[in-house]
C-alpha cells in the first residue's frame, strides 16, 4: 500500500516545484519526530521483552516534548522551513517554492507527535513478537493519501496538494491509533519486578542512555538535512529526485533489512537478561548479520543493474516524464547499491542496543556526519544529486567498517567481509546474465510502463531466485542459520 501511495504521488507530482515544496515541508516532521523513532525501540523493547517496568515519568516527558515540538512547527512554519532550505528562494522560481511549503508545514507539523507515538507502540508491540500491527499502520496511513488523491483527481495542484498533506496527517493518527487499541488489546507484558527496584531500573533505563542516544539523533540528523540543503540549492527538480529515490530505496529497505532487524532484535534482547551468555549473544548476532547480508546485497545489486528499468516501473507514470528518469535514476544505482552498507549499520546499532550499548550510536552518528556533511556540499556542487548519493555511501561504508571494528555486540569483521564478498559475487552473475537477456530499451527504461513492469518482475524474479539459490546452497550455515530464526520466532 506504501508503495502504491508513492507511485501515484510521483504519477501526479513528478519532478515538480510542488513535488519540492511537499519534500521541504516534510523534512521537518521527518527530522524532529526522529528523536523519538530512533530511541523509543531501542531503548524500550529490551525492557519490556525481559520484562521490567516501564518508566512512566520519561514516557510522560517525551510526549510532551513530541507535542510541543508540533505547535512550535505550526507557529512559525516559515522560520524552519528557511532553516531546511536557505538557498531556495534565491533559486529561479524559489520563491513560489518556499510560499508552498510554508503553507504544507501548518498541515503536516502535528505528524511530530503522530509519529513519535507510534515509534512508542511499535516499540511496546515488537517487545511482545506481534509484528504485523505497525504495518497495518502504515498500510492505513498509506490508504489515506490514496483517499485524498481519488478524491480531488480532478483538482487543480495548487489545492490538491493541501489535501494530500491533509490526507498524509490524517493517516498518521489513524494509525496511531490503530496501534493504541493494539496496545490496549491483550497486552502480554507485565511487570514481574518488585516496586522496590524501580529506582535503579530507571536507573539502567535510563535518563545517560536516553541522553546519549538524544545528543546522537541530533548529530545523526545533520546528514539528512545536508542532503535536502545542498538538494534545494540544485537545479529545480533535484529535491524531488533525489527523494524518489530515497523513497524507493527505503521501501526495499522496510521490507527487508528492518523487519529482520526488527525480530532479531527481539530475540536478542530476549537472551540480554541478567543471566545472558556474552558468547551465545555474539554468536547470534553474527548469524543475524551472515542472514542480513544474504538478504540487502542481491537487492542491491538489481538497483545497481536495473536502474532506469526499476525506476521506469515504478515511477514512470503520469507526470513523472523522461527528465524525471533521467535525473532519478542515477541516484537509485548509487543508493541502493549501497543499501547493504546502511542495512548493516542499522543491524549493527541495533544489536549494540541489546548488548545496553545506546552510547555506541553517539560515535557513529558523530563519524557519519563528519565524513558525510562535508562531503554533500562538496560532491554536489560538482556532480549533483549524483554526489549527494555518493557521499551517503561512502560515509555509510565508513561508519559499517568502524562499528564492525568496535561494535559492542562482539560481530567479527573479517568474517563479515568475506560473506559480503561472497554473497555480492553470488548476487552479481545471476543479474548481469538477466540484463543480458534483456532488450536495451527495457534495460534504460524507453518502454512503456506496462512492459517495463513485465521486463522488470523478469530480471528481478530471475535474479533473485538464482541469487537466493547460490546462496542457500554454496554459503556455509546460511539454510540452518535461517531456519533456526525462524523456529525462534515461533512461526515453525
């Protein structure tokens, strides 16, 4: 549903000044309800999986923060969406940009406490193994843009585009509160420890972790927002590319790399109790980056191989033209080639946070903006969106290697590497014999968009089903390493 909403937003709004305005005006929400996202899991599902209380009083204050961020954003929408882009309004047209998406911030500011629930009960949900209630979520959140879109279909822009933000909030709290009746509904975490230990297990909550991991989002939060700064200064249309290709990137990503980050993080946190086994935690989260890496490489390998073809099938509808394609194309080679190196990253945090190591996120986010933040500003005044993407990877890689060299949860690098290696060999054959298969205009996306679907459900099926094969049979562990996962989580 998330994908169909994306399709059909870059269908009505292409490469547009609208397709701008709406990407500025969300960067906000985006930025400020991470703060939330990023901590609430990470902090919150080992404590509610081992079963300890919960703090009430720090819940209390982060929402509250969460609320008062929304009003903040809806007060003075102009003054943050100039902090997000500086140089639009110089830009030719800029002006008519910046006026759209201060009027799109009003609608869309509330979504920072709309979100920052979510990521609440998300977080109380996967502590209990009951997956599949965050992507009902967002499954209605998606069906309410969709709403908004069927409905003024035959609307001018200037006022569509203020149903689609309405549409965007609306979903937003009707998924929040999908989830809170979840929540309320058979909740299976209970508190098993005396009363007296609730001051040293807030202790170990704790307000330094949460600190730390706070002052960490606000570092990390630099990179995103580079990103849009340097994209804003870029010939019109280049926010909006590179923002389709972010987007198709990261749905691969939520449907690969973070749900399995996500059981396996409940699992660990599970066996992260006070009588946990350091060697029995380390081999587990070696296993979960040996499966990862088998999952996010052979993905990222199509969107390398495929680029044009991918985004044609996907995005080349309605508005989203020829130029459109050619300026986002080559962002989805260059990011999701390298969604390995963000996917393991992510896993890596993550399985740090099992460990009680939040404090691991503050040196990576600090690396990935030192690297990444100059190097935006750098790379795309020379090589545009194309440098934007070049830079992420590369400040990725660099995080991936460090954290590998001194991550928390005992992972082995050099084991790491070798299996990256072996799973990109295992994944780029299978690819480069199905793009030789198939016709050049389907491979640079000149096709119509029914046959480029046709073409690229062929190279992606094929690939991935000789890829998966290679790997299941010629990688050591990979098959039981998998099976026992999914043993784990009780769905065998």
């Amino acid at each position: 549903m998330s994908a169909a909403k994306e399709v059909l937003l870059a269908a009505v709004l292409g490469t547009s000044a609208w397709k701008d305005a709406l990407v500025i005006a969300w960067t906000v929400p985006t930025l400020a309800s991470s703060f939330s996202t990023e901590t609430f899991p990470a902090l919150l599902t080992p404590r509610w999986a081992q079963r300890r209380s919960h703090p009430t009083p720090l819940l209390a204050a982060m929402a509250l923060a969460l609320v008062g961020v929304s009003a903040v954003a809806m007060l003075w929408p102009g003054m943050l969406v100039g902090w997000v882009a500086p140089g639009l309004a110089a830009r030719s047209g800029g002006a008519g940009t910046v006026a759209i998406a201060v009027a799109l911030e009003r609608w869309l500011a509330i979504n920072v406490a709309l979100l920052g629930g979510q990521s609440l009960i998300a977080a109380r949900l996967n502590a209990e193994r009951r997956f599949g209630w965050l992507p009902g979520g967002t499954c209605v959140a998606s069906l309410c843009v969709l709403a908004a879109l069927a409905v003024t279909r035959t609307w001018p822009l200037g006022r569509r585009i203020t149903w689609i933000a309405a549409g965007i909030t609306v979903g937003n709290a009707l998924a929040l509160a999908l989830g809170t009746a979840a929540w309320a509904w058979r909740s299976r975490v209970v508190r098993t420890r005396p009363e007296t230990e609730r001051a040293a297990d807030m202790a170990t909550c704790g307000l330094r972790p949460l600190a730390a991991m706070m002052l960490a989002m606000l570092v990390l939060n630099l990179v995103p927002l580079a990103e849009r700064m340097a994209a804003a200064g870029l010939p019109a249309g280049s926010l909006a590319a590179y923002d389709y290709a972010d987007r198709l990137v990261q749905w691969v990503f939520s449907l690969s790399v973070a749900p399995f980050t996500a059981v396996y993080f409940t699992r660990m946190s599970e066996l992260a109790g006070p009588a946990s086994n350091p060697r029995e935690l380390r081999r587990h989260a070696e296993y979960g980056l040996r499966l990862l890496l088998n999952i996010a490489i052979p993905c990222g390998v199509l969107f390398a191989v495929f680029p044009r073809l991918l985004t044609r099938c996907v995005f080349g509808w309605g508005q989203f033209q020829a130029a459109s394609l050619l300026s986002t194309a080559p962002v989805v080679a260059i990011r999701g080639g390298g969604m390995a190196l963000e996917g393991a990253v992510y896993y890596l945090l993550f399985a740090s946070y099992a460990t009680g190591g939040a404090r691991e996120k503050l040196s990576v986010a600090t690396l990935l903006a030192a690297v990444n933040v100059p190097l935006v500003f750098w790379w795309s005044a020379r090589w545009g969106t194309e440098g934007l993407a070049v830079a992420h990877v590369f400040a990725y890689g660099v995080a991936m290697m460090w954290l590998l060299r001194s991550s928390g949860a005992g992972v082995r690098w050099r084991g790491a590497a070798w299996e990256a290696a072996r799973a990109g060999g295992l994944s780029l054959g299978p690819a480069l014999g199905m793009r030789a298969l198939l016709p050049e205009a389907a491979v640079a996306g000149r096709l119509g968009g029914a046959a480029s679907c046709a073409w690229a459900a062929l190279a992606v099926g094929g690939s991935l089903a000789l890829a998966g094969a290679a790997v299941w049979r010629w990688v050591p562990g990979v098959a039981p390493h998998a099976r026992q996962l999914w043993a784990a989580q009780g769905v065998a």
